[in-house]
C-alpha cells in the first residue's frame, strides 16, 4: 500500500493529466459507442431507403423497388406546391407553439411554487407528475367520453356557472385543435416542471441572499436574479417541448383522424394519411425529408441561442468574483 502510494506521488503531474484525459475520452466513446452504431446500421439504412423513394416514384402496386421511375426533384417540387402540406405546416406551429407556452407556463408557476419544501411535498410531486405517465391513446380516450356536447366536463362548467355551456369539442373544426392543443398541455406540463424545477434548485443562493440583505423584493429578486439564470434552462425546455409537440401523433389521430374536415391535419396525420392511406409512399417520404430538414434547422438555430445564453451566464459568473471584491 505505501508502495502504490508512493508511486501515485511520484507520478508527474503532467503525466496524471494526460492519463485523466484519456479515461475522459474512453468514458465518452463508451457512452456514445451504442448511439453511433444504432445511427449507422438502423437510422442511415433507413434514411437511404427514404431518401431513393423520394427521387423514385414507387407505389404499393409495383412488385419491386427498382422498378420506379426516377423521377428528380419532382415529388418535392410536388410537396412544396401542395396547399394542403402548407395548411398542415401552418397548423403544426400554431399547435406546437400554442401548447409549448402552455406547457411552460404552467410548468413554471408549478415548480416556482414548489421550489420550497413542506409538508406532504411529495404527494403533490406525485399528482404533478401523473399526466405525463398516462399513455397519450389513453388520454384521447378518456377525454372523447368526457368532451362530447352532453358530456360530464360541459354539465359540470354549466352547473357550476348556472350558463348552458355546450361547446362542440370534437366536432367543431374551430375548437379541435384547440381541444388537442388542451389535451398536450395536461398531458405534458409535468415535463416543464421537471425541468424547471432541477433549474430552480441548481440556482445559487448566495446572489439571492445579497439581493435580500440588499432590501430587494420578491418581484425584483425573481426579475433581476433568477430569471437571469434561469434563461438556459428556460429555452432548454421552450426547445425540447416544441419539438416534441411538432411531433405529436397519437392524440390527435386517436380523437379526430385529421378532420372534422382538416382541422386537425397537422404534419404527422397528413405524412401518416398520404403514406398509409392514399399509399402515396414516394410523396410521403419527400415530404418526411421536407420536415426533417425544416426541423434540422429549427435545432440548429436552438443550438445557437443555447450557447448564447451559456456565454452569457458564463460571463455573469465570471465577473461575480470581481463585484464581490
């Protein structure tokens, strides 16, 4: 043991260095070792397959793959002119943005009023956190026995408001994607408040204690303070959440199937229908590859402001020591 100890303390610092670096490394080709392999031998094969039915028209009655007609650009050129692809472009933002800022704001008051512990805390974290483990089919389900026109949701806001509140959630093309864009928030503001919760915890309390020896407020500690801080993890979640709700699918197939009329074709149902039920399978893999690249570039300029908004803390962080002295 003094032996190894003393081996240890003789090594050079330099060479303790470069050994540490190199586990770092090994730690981090171990990790990403399966993600690499899972990319190359199942997603790229995959991608290829998309990417030669998107130059060759091919339909479900030709008895092999290479006998479609290469066709170029046009089934792209087919898409980007195609109304109803525009229309479901249109819907998936407002959809997507709409229920990402509800999920957020929700999410947000949630864990601001949790950040401090008390009695019974984790009872509420359980009930908070139930609707993000309910299966988004069952969620549609359920919420088709209570939405209907006499269902118990508009009984009981009739009775509580003494006002005959029948509003036609399923079958009024005004109000159906607004219903699902309802039926994500539920379902997925526990996501935001995980994650602004973990932010809200990570926050340092020393610049908070400096504001309240300072005489600042409430209001002004969380304007001036935290809000600060809490702005990458704040788009973190703005990110994660509007893609995710970009690609929302079962909820909105489950209630409506696209309509009533095409109220609720949103880019996942109108790839899911031109592919699988007007088996217009080339048209449907130009037009996943459209969305991939529009998303590519979503998350690229996302990567940007994140790392914006880490330089800036980054930099916040760094002049800290020099106020202090």
């Amino acid at each position: 043991m003094a032996v190894a100890a003393a081996s240890v303390a003789d090594t050079p610092a330099p060479t303790r260095e470069v050994s540490r670096q190199r586990a770092i490394r090994r730690f981090k080709r171990s990790l990403l070792a399966p993600l690499i392999a899972l990319f190359a031998f199942v997603l790229i094969p995959a991608l290829m397959l998309q990417l030669y039915f998107s130059f060759h028209q091919w339909t479900v009655y030709l008895s092999s793959w290479w006998e479609a007609d290469f066709v170029g650009l046009d089934l792209f050129q087919e898409v980007l002119t195609d109304p109803r692809f525009g229309w479901a472009v249109v819907r998936s933002l407002c959809f997507a943005t709409g229920s990402t800022v509800g999920c957020f704001v929700f999410g947000f008051l949630l864990a601001y009023l949790m950040n401090r512990p008390f009695r019974g805390q984790a009872i509420y974290y359980v009930i908070f956190l139930l609707p993000m483990l309910t299966v988004p089919v069952v969620v549609a389900y359920t919420a088709e026995m209570m939405l209907y026109q006499s269902g118990p949701l508009n009984d009981v806001i009739s009775r509580l408001s003494g006002v005959d509140f029948k509003p036609s959630w399923l079958s009024n093309p005004n109000l159906a994607l607004m219903t699902v864009g309802l039926l994500e928030i539920w379902n997925w503001t526990p996501f935001s408040f995980i994650i602004m919760s973990a932010g809200l915890a990570a926050i340092p309390k020393e610049p908070i204690e400096a504001a309240q020896i300072l005489g600042a407020s409430k209001w002004r500690i969380f304007w001036e303070v935290q809000l600060p801080l809490l702005r990458p993890v704040i788009l973190l979640a703005l990110v994660l959440r509007f893609l995710e709700a970009m690609a929302e699918f079962p909820k909105t197939w489950a209630l409506f199937q696209g309509g009533p009329g095409s109220a609720t074709e949103t880019l996942p149902v109108y790839i899911f229908m031109t592919t699988w039920q007007y088996f217009q399978i080339s048209k449907g893999a130009a037009m996943s590859y459209i969305v991939m690249l529009m998303m590519i570039v979503i998350v690229l300029g996302a990567i940007q402001l994140l790392r914006r908004e880490k330089r800036s803390l980054d930099k916040m962080y760094a002049q800290a020591p020099k106020m202090e002295a």
